[in-house]
C-alpha cells in the first residue's frame, strides 16, 4: 500500500503579526507627519519675523560698513591726488556704494544715478591726461549733491544745511581749471559726503 504524504499547511500568525506592523508603522508615520506639519508651519512663522528683523539689521550693517570703508580711505588717501586720478576714480566709486545703502529704506530710487556717477568716475580714469576732468568731476559733484538732496528730504530732513554745504563745495569747482589745482575744493567735497553719510548711519543706529 502506497503511503500518502500529508502536506504541512503553513502557518496564518506569521502574517498577522506583520500587518500589525505594517499598520502600526503606518499608523505612527502618519502621526509624526501631522506633529512635523505643525512644527514645520511654527519654524516658518518665527524665521519669517527673524528674517524681516535680520534684513533690517543686514541693511543697517552693510550702510555701516560702506560708510566705514568710504571714511577709511578718505583718510589714507586724501593727499594722494595724482595725475593718473585714482584717487577721485575710487573715491567716487566708494562714494557712490555708500550713498546706495543710505538710499535703502526710502522711496528714492538711485540706481540710475549710481550707474551714471560710475560711468563718470570710469571715465576720469580711462584717460588720465584729458583735459576735461574737471568739468566731469563738477558735473559729477552736482549729480551726488541732487542724490543726496532727495535722500536727505525723504528721510532725514535735519540734516539740509550739511547739503547745502556740499553744494556749495559742487558750485565751487572750476571746470576750466586742472582738477589738480583744486585739490582742497575736491577733498573737501568729499570730506563733507562723508560727514553727510556718518550722520544718517547715526541717526540709523
């Protein structure tokens, strides 16, 4: 007589257990998504209020520290007015960084100015023997004195008589004299700037 084989069923607990962890799993991802949705909306909100708060302090620092690089250099370099103009080339140039930061916060726009004074200064430089520099130079003081006069009226209304003193050193230089003859009239103008900018930092901080 042949002898039958019994087949072995396989046991049901196995797969219970692992849809309980299945599900369990699932249940417990879908929980912390929840919590992480939640904490994730709070982080939103408090780095919204802290990059409004940095953006200001960003804006203030970077006033401070072009303000700061514009004196430095007056400062070591304000009797060093030679022939090749790099002296009023770069300080035009820092000038004018200078004067964007203090722009920031008002409804001036100085981005045209700023483009236009850095073309001036661009061209003092590119031909140093020209013998036209100093009206440039002029035309570029009595463009700086208008940016400052609209910054000055949007923002800080006390400080127009330190404008008007810029003006007068803008209306003062000679555009048929050699710049390097007027070396007081352009280190002057750019001395008073920098009072100027010192000021609004002041009142910023």
């Amino acid at each position: 007589m042949a002898e039958i084989k019994l087949k072995k069923k396989k046991p049901v607990w196995p797969w219970i257990l692992l849809a309980i962890v299945v599900l369990g799993l699932l249940g417990f991802f879908l929980l912390n998504d929840d919590d992480d949705t939640e904490r994730l909306a709070e982080t939103t909100e408090v780095q919204e209020v802290q990059s409004t708060d940095d953006a200001e302090g960003v804006q203030n620092t970077n006033q401070a520290e072009a303000i700061e690089d514009y004196v430095s250099y007056l400062n070591q370099n304000g009797a060093q007015m030679g022939l090749d103009h790099e002296y009023t080339h770069r300080a035009f140039t820092m000038l004018t960084m200078a004067m964007q930061s203090a722009a920031n916060g008002t409804d001036f726009n100085f981005d045209q100015d700023w483009q236009a004074l850095n073309e001036k200064a661009d061209n003092i430089r590119e031909d140093p023997l020209k013998l036209t520099h100093a009206n440039t130079i002029k035309d570029g003081f009595q463009q700086v004195v208008n940016s400052f006069s609209n910054i000055q009226e949007a923002k800080y209304p006390d400080l127009n008589d330190e404008v008007q003193t810029l003006r007068e050193y803008s209306e003062g230089m000679n555009p048929d004299e050699p710049t390097l003859d007027q070396k007081e009239t352009v280190k002057g103008f750019f001395d008073q700037s920098a009072s100027i900018l010192q000021a609004m930092n002041n009142q910023n901080s």
